[in-house]
C-alpha cells in the first residue's frame, strides 16, 4: 500500500495521474486561419533540414509583396554559395590585440576600411546560404492576361499542424482554386495538389524560378540578375524533368514531377514556365531539390502524403505537452497558442545537423549564417520536451568542427576548444566587433550534452561527447586569468557579455558568465567521474579560486567593471543578462537568491523592455520561476513588448529588418518547460503558474 501510495505521488508531481490530453483536439484549437492576404502571415512547410514558405495560393506566387513581412524562401542545411576568393583574404587579417589574461590576444575584429575591412567582410559574407528556388502559380483570364494579387478574391486558408499540410482555397477569374500543400519529411521535396475548373482551359502554369544571391545582411529570395555565372540545363524525364544549377561551388537539381501526365515547359530569363497537359480539374505535382544525383522513384501525391501524415502524427504524440485547456484565466489560451506554434515551427526550421540561423529556414538574416551564442535558445527546449533525437542531430555541428575551435583557442593562447561565434556548417570563423568577444557560447554544449544524458544515460553518450566537454572546459580553465592584486580569478577584459553593451577592452567578471563558468566546470567535473576520471586539479583550482558574483547597493552588478554605473542608462538595455545567472542556470556556490531577488525586482522595474529582444522575455520568466514567483513569470512571457509579439503564423517578431526571431520561440518553449516541470531541487508540479491554474502536462523533463 505504501508504494502505491508513493507511485501515486510521482505521477501526481509529473502532472500524470488522471490526465489524459487529446493531443490531436489541442494542436487543432490553434490551426492558423487566414481570409485576407497578410505580409506578415506566410507559412511554410518543412522537416527541420529543408523548409518552403508560401504565400495565399499555397506557392510562392507574389514574393514581392511578402518582402517586408515574412519572405518565402525556400532553404535547406546544405545548399551554402561562396563567392570565389579571388583576393585570398584570411582571417588572420583582420585580428586586433586587446590587453587580457596578463598578455595581448588576437580577436578577429571588423575594419572601416581598407584590406582589413575587405578581409572582414567578404568573410561575413562567405559562404551564404542560397535560396534554392520559387515555385509559383501563374493564372489568366480566359483573355490570356495575366491575373494579379488583386484579382484573386475570397482567401480561405488554414495550416493543419497535426498534419503538417496547408490548405488554400481562393477565387480566380470567378472559378474556385483550391491547392494543398506539403513537405515530404525524408526528402526535401514538396508536394501540391491543385483543383480548379481552370485546369480545363488552360489558365493555371506554374513557374520554376532561381533567385541570385544579394550578397547582403538579409535575403529575400525575390532577387534576380541576368548577367549571372549561374547556368541552368534541363533534362526531361518520363513524368517531369530535372534542373542541374551550376552555381559557382554550389551544384545541385530539381526534380519536377507531375503527377500521371507529362508536363511541357519553356525557358524563361528566370526558370521555367510549366504547364500541365489534360489533367481534368486536378493536378499534382512534387518539386524536390538536392545535392547529388535524383534518380530514385518519386512516391505519388497520395503515398506521399500519407507517410508525411504519420510523422507529423508521431510528432505530436511524442515528447513533451502541455494542456492549458482547463485553465479559466484568458491568458492562458495565448500561452498554448504559442506553444503549438512554436513547437510547429521549431520542428520545421531548427532540427538539422546544424544549428539554424536566427530566422531558420525561411530566409536569410546575417548572410544565412548560425550564431552559436544562440545555441541554447535553439536548442535546449529539445531536451526538456524529450526530444534526444533532434538533440543528437543538433549536437552533431560540435562533432564535425571542434578542429576549428581548437584553432581559435591554439591562436589566442588558449587550452582546448574556443567555439565560433557567427560561423556555419563547416565551423568556418567569421569578423566581428562583438560575436568575436563573447564567451557564453562556450559551455553550450555542456549544456546540451547533459541534457542529453539524461535523456540517455549511456555510455555511449559519455563516450560520443565526453573529449567535447573536455575540450571545452579545458578552454574555460585557461581562460580565467588570477589577478595576483584582487588574489582571485577573473573573466576578463577581451570579452563583451551576452548584454551586449560594453567595451571588450575594459569589461570584466559579468555575472552571467561567471555564474555559467562554475556550471560548466563542475558539470565537466561530474562527467569525468562517470566516464571513470578523477575531477581534475586544474578545473577545482579555477573553481575555489574564481571570483564570486558581483554585486552593490545590496544588487548583483551586470558586470564587476560597471561598478558605480549599474543605473546609468546605457546598461539599462538589450538583455538583462543578470537575470540568466539564476534562471537559465540553476543556484550555482555563491549566490544569494535574497539578493537575486532584489536585483530581479529592480530589473524588472527599471529595465527599457522596449530595448530587448524576444528571448529576454522566457529568460525573465524562467528567473521569476525560480524566485517563487509564478504570476510575474506568465506576465514576463506575455510582456506587451514588440519584440515579444506572436504573429498569427506564430513567429516572434522583432521589428522591420527582423520580421522573425526563432530563438523566441525555443526560448519561450524551454520557459513553459520549467514552469510547468520545475527543476532538480524543485519538489511538486508547476512552479511557475499560478495555484489556481489547473495546467495539466506529460512528457516533459526538468530543468537542471
């Protein structure tokens, strides 16, 4: 009877017992609708490696009208373009020395001018990520002129998440059209289903362009030059024809299939102009795009889809969940609209083998190119909503590249491994004023790693990931310079924390990345004594000797070099860092949650929240999660902020330059995680909602 008892007790503190959730009922509730063309509502399809965003008609009919909201791309993990180094710059160019560790260290900076500045951006700019083509429809009127946006009337569109399938309905030229859409999730190939009377008279073509590369910050897909070294061929097959793109290092095809009917085409100054034969009033088609040859079988519309509906059901029916549908106050039906599409679109932009850019696979935001600081907000909420598959595919990026940190750390002087900040599938090193300053990317994958063992606790996750974390701690252990005048070991200068508003030359001991040094080092610590090795000299000597947080005035400081400045307003913006020093990280030796708290109330008060960006906000929850403070946790997460503003595809937006910002969305995710689950020395269930809210949830996993 006791055990019983006791067995009863750990389902009930898991939110277990006697809650069923119907999975398929709650993702439905929050399908997106659609009956207006929005900017800012485009939607894509996708399977974590290649991903189409699409416009009202289920294709990437009128690019440009999306330019300033959502762009449709189509983007995978592999198809990067560098332009040819004619000038073989190198990154030992553009390297500075900045007075650190008792010596002068090299930094990979950016310049005004000259070679240096040339150096410094070509390597930003290289290699990019391509936009790997558009697929569009091209209607007429029984005239034969072409049918603009204006023209086609009465939207209807609905995104089926627990399908993964788009639906689109619309009138054109006074007859129906109504088109679905997917993404096969093996293969990075979509498929599309057309019916309309309009098939009959030959009105409905689609159109197979190749955007060019812009060469700039962002990419919208929608560029196109003609005098370009880019060189299409055709070659047809039985059912469709194949398109080799030879684009300077990049080579890959696309295979158009139609569906039982041979298609003609005719060459266009941007791609192909397709038009189906005699189909009836439907057609279907796949257009698949690839590395290397495509000549296997092409699964039908109807095959295909049918597998892609499994997955996607298998998805939804694994991991984690979490039910707000119980819950009276208002609020909460916001916060499980988020959830659902932030779990759709994680699924579809971030679950390669490398890590995704800021804005995924929809378009390009800093050349394409992943920030590894972001790694943590990309990446942890795998973990926590049980996911060790896509979290293994993620951790793979380190697998392949830490040759490339080591040769970072080898430079700078340092031990083991110093990881890339703004840098891509290759671990190429990019210039920067700031990403080559910051530190806290560094025990990312300590993180990510234990994550994962608890997930699977093997040896074979101690065995793949083991030298990782070691290398990685072996870098943080040199890299702590002991300050012989203050007797204690310091972070710093030559870094900018993950607030990013400070001189690297004059900045030391941020709180946040000390906090973050002693996790890892001690997590390194545990892991060596599960794979059989002593805890080692070196990493406890650097922890007993380690500087603790700094605080004053009765707060802990942002950073120890901004002592007598706290309040002035220039660190008052971008990330308040501070918080993550207990929130995404548990109490680490040293610090006071009394005085956490005080720090967080002042924070929260005098903090300019206009300032920040999206994952600020689950960051700030996760704080107030812990200091026992469940209402303002779900007011931190629904902060009426910009930055903090959930389309209606469920994107974070930020601003124009920045109409989605992914790290949003896997913040807000691994924040709804330790709410609701808590964390390792958090007994009972759901610590940061309120006592009155009946949340109910399976499948999630603590916060360390």
């Amino acid at each position: 009877m006791r055990k019983t008892f006791t067995l009863l007790l750990a389902l009930a503190s898991l939110g277990l017992l006697g809650q069923s959730i119907d999975r398929e009922q709650l993702v439905g509730r929050h399908n997106p609708l659609l009956s207006t063309p929005d900017s800012l509502a485009s939607f894509s399809v996708g399977n974590g490696r290649f991903a189409m965003t699409v416009d009202f008609t289920g294709l990437q009919t009128f690019p440009d009208y999306y330019v300033h909201g959502v762009p449709l791309g189509t983007l995978s993990e592999w198809g990067w373009r560098a332009y040819p180094n004619t000038e073989n710059y190198k990154i030992e160019e553009t390297l500075a020395p900045v007075w650190a560790q008792g010596r002068e260290v090299p930094y990979a900076r950016q310049w005004k001018e000259g070679r240096k500045a040339e150096a410094a951006n070509f390597l930003r700019e290289n290699p990019q990520r391509v936009h790997l083509g558009q697929l569009a429809w091209f209607f007429q009127d029984k005239n034969g002129d072409e049918l603009k946006m204006k023209d086609l009337r009465m939207v209807r569109q609905k995104l089926d998440l627990w399908t993964g399938e788009l639906h689109s309905l619309f009138l054109a030229d006074g007859d129906s059209v109504s088109v679905i859409t997917f993404c096969d999730q093996k293969s990075d190939r979509v498929y599309v289903k057309v019916k309309s009377p309009l098939l009959h008279s030959r009105q409905v073509h689609v159109q197979l362009k190749f955007p060019y590369p812009t060469r700039t910050w962002a990419d919208m897909g929608n560029f196109y030059m003609q005098d370009s070294d880019d060189q299409l061929s055709l070659n047809e097959e039985e059912s469709g024809f194949v398109v080799r793109r030879v684009f300077g290092d990049l080579e890959y095809a696309t295979r158009f299939t139609s569906e039982g009917t041979v298609v003609s085409q005719k060459k266009t100054e941007k791609g192909y102009w397709i038009t189906p034969q005699s189909v009836g009033d439907e057609w279907a088609f796949s257009c698949e795009f690839r590395e290397g040859k495509s000549g296997e079988i092409v699964p039908s519309f109807s095959e295909a889809r049918r597998e892609a509906q499994s997955s996607w059901q298998q998805f939804w029916e694994s991991g984690g969940i979490i039910d707000f549908g119980h819950v009276k106050d208002m609020r909460a039906e916001e916060l499980e609209r988020r959830m659902v599409l932030s779990m759709y679109l994680t699924k579809v932009n971030c679950g390669g083998k490398t890590p995704p850019q800021e804005t995924g696979l929809t378009y390009n935001s800093w050349y394409g190119k992943p920030h590894m600081e972001m790694v943590w907000w990309h990446d942890v909420h795998w973990g926590l909503w049980n996911r060790p598959e896509i979290l293994e595919d993620q951790l793979d990026w380190y697998l392949r590249n830490w040759k490339g940190a080591k040769a970072i750390a080898k430079r700078q002087g340092f031990d083991g491994v110093r990881w890339q900040k703004m840098t891509d599938p290759w671990g190429g090193e990019t210039a920067s004023s700031v990403g080559s300053y910051l530190i806290w990317q560094q025990p990312h994958i300590i993180y990510l790693a234990e994550l994962l063992y608890r997930l699977k606790p093997e040896s074979e996750t101690l065995k793949t990931y083991g030298k990782l974390i070691e290398k990685s701690a072996d870098f943080m252990a040199s890299y702590v310079y002991f300050d012989k005048e203050l007797g204690r070991g310091i972070l710093g200068p030559g870094l900018i924390p993950a607030q990013e508003r400070y001189d690297p030359e004059k900045t030391f001991n941020p709180a946040y990345e000390l906090a973050y040094w002693r996790w890892g080092l001690e997590t390194a610590q545990q892991w060596r004594t599960r794979l059989g090795k002593k805890r080692s000299e070196v990493y406890d000597s650097v922890l007993y000797t380690l500087s603790p947080l700094p605080q004053q005035y009765g707060l802990y400081l942002s950073a120890e070099s901004i002592a007598g400045k706290q309040y002035d307003e220039e660190y008052r913006t971008d990330h308040p860092s501070v918080l993550g020093t207990f929130g995404m990280l548990p109490k680490t030796a040293g610090l006071d949650t009394r005085t956490m708290s005080d720090t967080f109330e002042w924070v929260w008060k005098a903090w300019h929240w206009e300032d920040t960006w999206g994952w600020d906000f689950p960051m700030t929850a996760m704080t107030a999660t812990r200091l026992h403070m469940p209402e303002v946790a779900v007011d931190a997460l629904l902060m009426p902020i910009k930055t903090n503003t959930y389309l209606k595809n469920g994107h974070n937006f930020q601003d124009q330059r920045l109409t989605l910002y992914l790290p949003g969305n896997g913040g807000f995710l691994a924040a709804l995680a330790l709410m609701a689950a808590g964390y390792d020395d958090f007994e009972g269930k759901n610590p940061g909602f309120p006592e009155d809210w009946d949340v109910r949830w399976e499948g999630l996993k603590k916060m360390p």
